[in-house]
C-alpha cells in the first residue's frame, strides 16, 4: 500500500513533467549526443555516411593547433580580467547603491540598463569607438587629453584587440554583478551592524568581518555563473574582430568553433572544439560548486 500510495503520489508530477522531459531530450540532450558522435568523425554533411571515423584525431588536432591554443588563452585572458573586474566594480557599486539617498531607485536602474543592452548593438558601437582613424577613442586620447602622439590601431594588434572587447564585457556586466550583491547586502540582517557600531567597529571593519563573510555563497555564485559566461564569450569576438582578424590571432574557443564548423565546413573538427570546451567548462564548474558548498558548510 505504501508504494502504491507513492507511485500514486509520483503519476501527476511525471505527466506534468514528461512534455519538459520530452522538448529536452528532443532540443538538448539528442543534438548534443549526436554531435558528440560526429566529433568522432570526417563528417561528411552531404553524404553522411560517407563519412570516415577518425577516434580522436578531431581532438588531437585542435590541442595541436597553435590557433587554437592561442583561442585558449585569448578565452582565458577575457575571463579572468572580465570576472576579476566586474566582481570588485560590482561589489563597490552594491555598497554605493545599498545606501539611503535621493534618486536610489533611478540609479539602479540606470546600471541595470547596460546589461539588458542588444550584444549586437553594443558591440557594433564598440568597434565604431575604437576604430584607427575615425574613432572616439582615438579623438579624446589624441585630440582633447593628448596623451598619444598618434592614433591608435587597435584592430592591427591582436592584444590591443582584446581591449575593446573587454571594456565591453565589463560594461554590459557591472551592473548584473551590482544586483546581485545588492540582493546579497540586503539579505544580511541590520541587526549584525547595529551591534557592530555599539561594539566601537568602524565601516571597514564591519566590511571585513560581517559583510564579506556573510557575501561567500553570493560570491561564489556570480564567480561560477561569470566564469561560465566568459569561456562562452562570442558575439563580441565575431563582431569586433570579424572572426579571428588579423591572421586568426583574436579568436576565442567559440569563434573559432564557428568558423571551423559553418566557415570550413568541417563539422567533426568543429564539434570537437565544442567538446573540449565543454569538458573545461565543466571540470571548472564542478571546483567552484565544490567550493561553495565548502563555504555553505
């Protein structure tokens, strides 16, 4: 009777879970299994079966590719300053915007705009402001704060190309990372710095021992979601640098997925490039979630 009575428990939540169960597998796990298959493969997309199977020569010639190695570090470069950054800007204009003053609310909506900004929009933008001879960047560095003698070409240097697409990254994020340590502040109880203040403690000491600790889980969370949206970074990539400009120096792991897939037509090598990002992704993951649950014990 008693697992009757569960399984009669357990029937509703399936049949209203099965329509999910059934998009998922169709839209998600399918797809992903099949181009796990074909990373396998010489895909032929025309004929495909006619297509040769390879093992992991797919994988071996991406880790033996110098463009892709250079992906590698052009995608951890963006990650690291883009997390580092947005983490402490983010923290900073919390404790600014958790603070009582005039026109609070207009203020977090204004640096929440930025983030709900069309990546295509902005990232056009970006390229027009950065342009070598035209560009807004170079006019106020030039013109008005005369600070270089010259102008800049900033798309010709495959560093100097990284520049704009992080500013952009770090623009469109601050404020998310602000909302989520502002949801993070609020949720400390005002009791804690009440009793800190009679205690004698200053404002940075109240930020060292209560409001940094009792941040860790809403730290850890936004350094795992930020992190994961770094290595996935690629409109800026294929719009600022047009796919890899100059000679496939500026590619993160995605672009260059992209254009080995739908540029090359190599559909094996392509899906061989997005598994090696995802084991990455996911052996990253599974650290940070192991770290935040050391924290929360």
């Amino acid at each position: 009777m008693s697992a009757k009575r569960r399984y009669s428990d357990l029937l509703p939540a399936l049949i209203f879970l099965l329509p999910g169960l059934i998009l998922f597998v169709l839209f998600f796990l399918g797809p992903m299994l099949y181009s796990l298959r074909i990373s396998f493969f010489e895909w032929k997309i025309v004929h495909p079966d006619q297509s040769v199977f390879v093992g992991f020569g797919n994988y071996q010639r991406a880790l033996a590719n110098p463009v892709f190695q250079r992906a590698i570090l052009n995608t951890l470069a963006y990650t690291v300053i883009t997390v580092c950054v947005k983490m402490v800007l983010g923290f900073g204009v919390a404790l600014l915007l958790n603070q009582n003053f005039p026109g609070r609310t207009f203020f977090r909506v204004a640096y929440y705009l930025p983030v709900i900004t069309s990546w295509v929009i902005v990232s056009l933008l970006f390229e027009y402001m950065f342009n070598g001879q035209a560009g807004l960047v170079n006019y106020i560095l030039k013109d008005i704060l005369r600070v270089i003698p010259k102008d800049v070409l900033w798309f010709a240097d495959p560093i100097l190309t990284l520049v704009p697409i992080i500013l952009l990254d770090i623009w469109k994020g601050i404020g998310w990372a602000a909302i989520i340590f502002l949801a993070g502040l609020q949720a400390i109880p005002a009791e804690l710095y009440e009793a800190a203040r009679v205690d004698g403690a200053n404002s940075a000491a109240q930020l060292r021992y209560i409001t940094w600790p009792l941040l860790g889980p809403t730290i850890l969370f936004l350094v795992v979601v930020l992190v994961i949206g770094g290595l996935n970074a690629y409109v800026p990539f294929q719009l600022i640098t047009h796919g890899g400009d100059p000679m496939d120096l500026t590619h993160s792991v995605l672009t260059l997925m992209y254009e080995a897939t739908f540029g090359r037509i190599d559909f094996g090598y392509g899906a061989a490039i997005s598994y090696l990002l995802t084991v990455f992704v996911f052996f990253v993951s599974l650290i940070e979630l192991r770290l935040m649950k050391q924290q929360a014990a």
